[in-house]
C-alpha cells in the first residue's frame, strides 16, 4: 500500500514539474505595433532601368509635286494648201484644203483649225484699185467670227478638210457652198489649261476696183 501512495506522489510531481516548465518557457516577442513589412528587394537591372523611349515616327516622304499643265506654245512653221479635183472651172468640183504645222505635236495637244468669217483687216471704204490681207497679226478673233474647219492631234502634222461643191464666181478663198464663207484661216493648239494664240494659215486678201472693173 506504501508503495501505491508514492508512486502516486512520483507521477503528481511531475505534472506539476511540467506545468512550472511551460510557464516559465518565454513566449515569442510579437512584431513591433506599426512596423512595415518589408517588400522585396528589387533587382539591380530593375532598379537601375530608365523608361524606354517611344520609337521616332518615320520622316514622311515629300509627295510628288505634279506638274502643272501649261497652254501650249502658237503654231510654227504653218502653210495652207488648197488641191481641186477636176478641171479648172467646171459647174462641180472636189476641193481639199489642208493646213500643216512643224510645232507643237504632243500627243496631249490638239489643233483646231478656223475660217474667219469676215475680212477684218479691210478698211471701210477703200480707195479704188486698192488691196490688202483680210487677216492680220495681233487682231483679236472673237468666236463669233470664227468657223470650226477641222481638228486634228498635234502629233499628225496636219488637218485637212474636203467638200465638193458648185461656184459660178469665186471672189477670196474657197469655201464649202453650205456655208458660212470664210475669208481667212487660222489655227490654234488646244489642251486642258487653254488654247495658244491664233496663227495665220492664210491670211486671204480683198481687192477694191476701179470703176471700170467688170466683176465675174
């Protein structure tokens, strides 16, 4: 029975040995109120890195200018040729006229060939035997006087224009009977930006007689 009781005694003892040693065990300091986590440390290259520029745009290319169109230059190196077909004076007859040029002949060039449709450059009241140019540079050739003959591109060369036709009497130049008459020919190089100056194909003429002329 003695030895129950201390063995008893042995094992309360050391409860209690182990409840004194728990206690007496300091705890784990809590972290200071207030103090601030720590962030990770970041990396030299990312410490040390600027921010990256924005790639330079591109220089713009310059457009190509275009180049404005200009009117074209007066026809050179004119002539007039006038060809019938058939004797001299028969009561019907083929005539071709045609007009011929040595500038411009650009493809983008047009000549417009004209019949002036009165003798401008006669005086109005001439003295008898008298005679002149019907057409003369630096006149003005409004459209009203002018009649539209033919066409052609600059590069040909030339412009012809043909009808047959009856004349008793043929006072100045030849001219299609469905009219209107036409006392001179002029021509002009056309494109998009205008027309040149007119230039004188044949300038025709007038003739003022005398009192004794017998006319046709």
């Amino acid at each position: 029975m003695a030895l129950g009781r201390t063995a008893l005694l042995v094992l309360v003892a050391a409860v209690i040995g182990a409840c004194m040693t728990s206690e007496a065990r300091p705890s784990a300091p809590d972290p200071t109120p207030g103090a601030k986590t720590a962030s990770p440390t970041r990396s030299h290259s990312e410490a040390t890195s600027s921010p990256r520029s924005p790639s330079p745009a591109p220089t713009p290319r310059p457009s190509a200018t275009a180049t404005p169109v200009t009117v074209p230059p007066k026809p050179s190196g004119v002539s007039f040729d006038e060809r019938r077909t058939g004797e001299d004076h028969p009561p019907t007859t083929e005539i071709t006229q045609s007009v011929r040029w040595a500038a411009p002949i650009s493809e983008d060039i047009e000549i417009r060939v004209y019949g002036v449709t009165e003798c401008i450059a006669r005086p109005a009241n001439p003295s008898p035997e008298a005679h002149g140019p019907c057409l003369v540079e630096h006149t003005r050739l409004p459209a009203s006087v002018r009649k539209l003959l033919a066409t052609a591109p600059a590069s040909d060369g030339v412009a012809s224009w043909t009808w047959t036709g009856t004349f008793d009497c043929e006072i100045g130049m030849a001219f299609d009977p469905r009219g209107p008459a036409y006392y001179a020919i002029v021509l002009a190089a056309y494109n998009t930006a205008g027309h040149s100056i007119f230039a004188i194909a044949a300038p025709g003429g007038w003739s003022q007689p005398s009192p004794n002329d017998i006319i046709c």
